[in-house]
C-alpha cells in the first residue's frame, strides 16, 4: 500500500478544478516581479492513495521570501449557471453545472490541508510588500508535509525583484460597491460601527486590487431594484424638510465616508443615479425628517421630472458639491443620470439632464450606454459603452472614452465568470492600454442579491445571484469571517490587468508608445484588439519578459 504526492508549481492564471489533470498544466518554477508588486503562484496537488480516502497535511513556507508569503486555499463553489448557452462565443473551461475553483480563503487546521484522495486541490501564495528588499533574486520554498512534520514534498519558487517599480495607475476603476449588501450579508445595522468596520476591510480590498473608484451612496443607489421595491436603506446623507418646503442638510456621515476613502486610497467618488434605472422615469429612494419623522420623500412614485424633486435637487446637488470641494474631493467626483438608457429613453434622459446641468458645475457625467446615435445626439459627453458595442465609439475617436461588461453577453469579449480562463478576464489590461480607454466600470463588486433585488443570496452558494446572471458577474468578493472581504481568482486577475496597464506605460515612459506597441503585437503575432485576442496564460509571462529585456536593452 503507498501514497503519493502530485505537486506542481503554476503561474496565477491557471484554474484547478477538483478532476483536473495537473499534467495538463505548464509548470514555472521562475517568476520576475516589480518592486512594487506582490509575487503571486499556485501549488497544484493531487494526492494517490491505495489506503485511505483523505489525510490531512500542513503547508511549510521557508526561504528569503516566506517573511512576505501568505497562504489561501483555491476553493470550489456551486455553479449552476456558468454562461448562456447555446450562444455562449469564445473560449470557456466548461460550459456545464458544477464545482468551479473561484474563492480564495485561509487555510484551516492550523495552516493544514485536507487532500481527498484523487481530486486536485491549488494552494495560493502571495509574497508582498516586496519593495522593502534590495533588487535580486530570492527564494520561496513551499513545503507539503506529513502529519508527523516530516517535509513530503518542496517546490522552490525563484524570484527576480527588479529595482524598477510600476509608476501609479491612471486608469480609473470601478467595481460598484454596495453597503446595504454587507449589512444584509453581516447582519448588523446601517452605518453602526460593526458595519463601518466592515466597509473599511471591504474598501481596503478593492483599493489594494486596483479599484480606485468608489460608489458612494449619498442616497440609496437605486440599481437593479424591482418596480415598486425598495433595498435597505443606506443614506449618507441626512436630510431635514422645513416648515416652508426648504431643506437643511447633515453631512455627518458623508464627512465620515470621504475620510474613510481617503485613508484607504481611493481617489474618485461616482455619485448614485439621480434618476430610475432603464429609463428614467423615476426618482431613487430619498429619506429625509419632516417634523421629525424619518420618511420617504421620493421613490418610484416619483415622476422624475416633477416639481417636488426639481425643487429637491436644486438644493441638495449645489450643497453636496460645496461639501465635498471642501472635503479636498474637488475633481474627483462623477456624477450619473440613469443606468443603460435606450435610445427610446433619449427624450426623457435629455429632460433629466436640463433639471441638473445647471448645478453640476461642469463635473462629469457618467453614464452607462452603447447607442452610439445616442451619444452622437450629444446628450452625454462621456458615455460608457459596453465592449460588445465599442467598435463605433472608437471609430469616432470619442475623447475620454470609458467601457463596461456586464454578463457573458454571448459575445467573444473579455470576461470574467467562473467558467472563463483567467486569461480572458486579465486581458482586458492590454486592451484598455491598446484603446487608450480612460476608464472601465462593471456593476458588481459584491453584489449579494437575487435578480432585481427581492431577496438577500448567500455568495457561497449562489455564485449566479440566485440565476440572475453568469456565475461570477455579479461580485468580485466574498463575504468572510470578522468582516474580511476574501478575494476571488477573478479579483486577482483584474489587479493584474491594472498592473499589466501601468508595465505598459513604464515601457512607454522609456520606449515610447510606438515601440510598445509594436512589443505587444509581437508577443501576440499579430494586432490583439477588443474582440481577438489570445487566450493562452503563458502570453503574460512573455509580454512581461519581453517587455523587460526591451527596457533594459535601452539602457534607460
């Protein structure tokens, strides 16, 4: 009788799923770094035994980089919906129900590691701040023992740091950020200081992984909420309704919120939709004190354009504007109208767009659309059309261009569901360098509810927002123990698609944009646009190599 051990060392682009065959997987033993950017890599195992069904062993890290390294386990969830079939384009994993590899979470057992007999289990290591090391080489050895500590079976992982580091991002990023998800998910009060300590953890998160925009709910964000329905509540910003129909307004909150955001890193606040989603016909949920009372001034009983909420927003958007100029936010905020408007909604849109123009003090409005006539009408300056439907917008060379995805879409486009390589979703750094795009935002950073939002989902368990979209759209986190947010391998792709961007520009910075370029369509054999691009992991090990070895070659 014997057990035996399968472990393979594999780059972050890689997904393990429980009957994956680790011959399958190319092994790198050597990785190059920037000095400013964590080391990341994947332990594959896969335990054989003619004795027993599981055995629990412990993870060893040593070497010049273990004081750096951390550990989480790659683990498996439920999904049901992995992509929209039949007409699911490009490539996919697999297109069937079932355990897909996505969360990332801490090792149990006291840094220990359970492996069922036969099935493919990945071990995350992540080393950083590596800036507080000389440039050089180092090792980081990680170590699969036996219950009794004897080593069974190491892998050396061989670092390059290089002394250059990534110059700051530029791209704005957002992944919308809902607190009345994480009070559902927590169950603690809004805005108690449980959930305060909560939103600080989950702002930390996205910050560290590229997200340097936040949603910023100066009233409750009326995204993806059934007619007639309404989620928590999740006001920052108090308002009081006078005798006379004035307002006076409390910023205690906000005050708290923007010194959050700056403490953590982020620079840009997106303010919530004035208006309804889909259309613009309504006003989002507005609480405010009348008497005394906290009510409901305005909602989907609303008409947008009345002048109730006229009136209101006349007040409120020249008081929240001075608030956070004073705050030191001026130049950083972005303002919406309505989510996905149509070119059926262009009159109404336009109507909304006069109500609050004239107090928006030439800030930017933001706005989620594809209908290229719709932006060529010149009722938006910066639209955000979805990639699927870019292709117009780029041809016209639209200045300060912006993109989104949402879903899978059935198109052959970057991505980031479960049942999609990690490489089609880290893609998208390339391609917003390529287009020169000023921005991306996508609807979900840990959105926890079903379809609509009627009811609250468990992530762990409805990876598709309980059938609502691909699994994997919907959020980007999970909700942990002691209010931590913990990370998924799409997470991770998306900061190194950020950190792909910001090595593009360094190169450029030295070489110029032509010869970068042409460095990347090199690495590619060909032109890598929105909707051709390559799909193999290794490309990103060789863009970078080649990336490297040019600036070097330059002496600059």
């Amino acid at each position: 009788m014997s057990t035996t051990l399968e472990v393979k060392m594999l780059s972050s682009m890689e997904k393990c799923f429980l009957d994956s065959d680790l011959n399958q997987f190319h092994e790198y033993t050597e990785f190059t770094v920037f000095h400013n950017q964590p080391l990341v890599f994947q332990i594959g195992v896969c335990r054989y035994s003619d004795r027993d069904y599981k055995r629990l062993y412990s993870v060893q890290l040593s070497g010049e980089l273990a004081p750096y390294a951390r550990v989480r386990l790659v683990t498996n969830l439920p999904c049901e919906f992995p992509c929209i079939t039949p007409h699911a384009e490009g490539e996919y994993l697999r297109q069937t129900p079932g355990l897909y590899p996505d969360l990332l979470r801490p090792l149990n057992y006291q840094n220990g590691l359970i492996l069922m007999n036969r099935q493919t289990q990945a071990l995350w290591i992540t080393a950083e701040p590596l800036q507080e090391l000389p440039a050089g080489i180092y090792t980081l050895d990680v170590a699969i023992a036996s219950p009794e500590g004897t080593p069974y079976v190491k892998k050396s992982a061989h670092v390059r740091v290089l002394d250059q580091n990534l110059p700051p991002q530029k791209r704005i990023h957002t992944e919308w950020f809902y607190t009345d998800c994480l009070a559902n998910a927590y169950h603690v009060p809004v805005f108690s200081e449980p959930h305060w300590h909560i939103i600080e953890n989950f702002m930390r998160c996205a910050v560290r992984n590229g997200i340097n925009m936040i949603l910023t709910p100066v009233f409750t964000p009326e995204l993806d909420t059934y007619i007639g329905g309404e989620r928590l509540t999740t006001q920052l910003l108090g308002i009081a309704r006078e005798a006379d129909g004035g307002y006076t307004f409390d910023f205690t909150q906000l005050d708290r919120w923007v010194a959050l955001c700056r403490s953590v890193g982020v620079e840009y606040l997106e303010i919530p939709h004035f208006f309804s989603q889909w259309g613009s016909l309504h006003a989002p949920k507005i609480i405010a004190s009348v008497n005394g009372t906290e009510q409901q001034l305005f909602g989907w009983q609303t008409d947008s354009c009345g002048e109730d909420y006229k009136q209101f927003l006349s007040r409120m958007i020249p008081a929240l504007i001075a608030r956070l100029e004073a705050l030191g936010m001026k130049d950083r905020i972005f303002f919406h109208i309505s989510d996905e408007p149509q070119i059926s909604d262009l009159a109404q849109y336009r109507r909304c767009k006069e109500m609050i123009t004239p107090y928006l003090k030439n800030y930017p409005i933001i706005d989620a659309l594809s209908d290229f006539d719709f932006y060529e009408s010149g009722a938006i300056d910066k639209p955000i059309p979805s990639i699927m439907h870019i292709q117009p917008f780029l041809d016209h060379r639209v200045p300060g261009l912006w993109t989104y995805y949402c879903g899978d879409g059935g198109a052959n486009v970057t991505g980031r569901m479960l049942a999609m390589p990690l490489s089609r979703t880290r893609i998208l750094g390339v391609q917003l360098y390529l287009a020169n795009i000023e921005g991306f935002l996508h609807w979900g950073f840990n959105f926890y509810n079903n379809q609509n939002s009627y009811q609250s989902i468990n992530p762990f368990l409805f990876t598709d927002c309980e059938h609502f979209t691909p699994a994997g759209d919907g959020f980007l986190v999970y909700p942990g123990d002691n209010g931590e947010a913990w990370e998924s391998l799409r997470l991770n792709a998306m900061r190194e698609a950020m950190e792909d961007i910001r090595m593009l520009e360094l190169c450029e910075s030295v070489c110029g944009r032509e010869e970068t370029v042409a460095l990347i369509q090199e690495v590619n054999g060909g032109e890598l646009t929105f909707t051709d691009f390559p799909t193999d992991p290794g490309f990103f090990i060789r863009l970078r190599d080649r990336v490297t070895e040019h600036m070097e070659h330059t002496g600059r």
